[in-house]
C-alpha cells in the first residue's frame, strides 16, 4: 500500500464515519427533529453519484467508502421515518 491509498482509506473513514454520532443520538434521543432531511437527501444522491465515478473508474477506495457513506445516509433517512 503506497501513502496515497492510505491517505484515501483515512480520509474515507473519517467522513463516513462522521455521521456515526448522528445515529447515535437520533437512535438514543428516539427523535431526529433537528436533522435536515434535504441534507440527507442530497448527501445521499451525492454517494451515489461518487459511488458510480468509483465503479467506472475502478476505484477501490471511493466504491467502498461512498458505498458505506451512502448506506449510512440512507439509515438516517429511515431512522427520520422511525423517529420524527
């Protein structure tokens, strides 16, 4: 692994992992009153759009952590349906 696999590695879970604590304190509080819905929508529509790039460019990293980002941002969609 070259300095610039890992360095994408990092920085993919750093950003997918930022929305962890939101899930958190939505799944905790059982209330995401305070959580924008068009954020998650359009984050979501923007992993999707970073997943296909990975895929048609073969990219290891960006498939795996915008696979992930996407995932998460479609629980707290459904998590906003669970708990309003």
């Amino acid at each position: 692994m070259d300095g610039i696999f890992i360095m994408g590695l990092v920085a993919g879970a750093l950003t997918t992992g930022s929305t962890i604590p939101q899930i958190i304190k939505i799944i905790q509080n059982k209330s995401s009153g305070d959580i924008s819905t068009l954020f998650f929508m359009i984050m979501a529509t923007g992993m999707l759009l970073w997943l296909g790039y990975g895929i048609l460019r073969s990219d290891l990293v960006i498939m795996i952590w915008n696979a992930l980002s996407l995932s998460l941002c479609i629980l707290i969609l459904a998590l906003k349906r669970i708990y309003p």
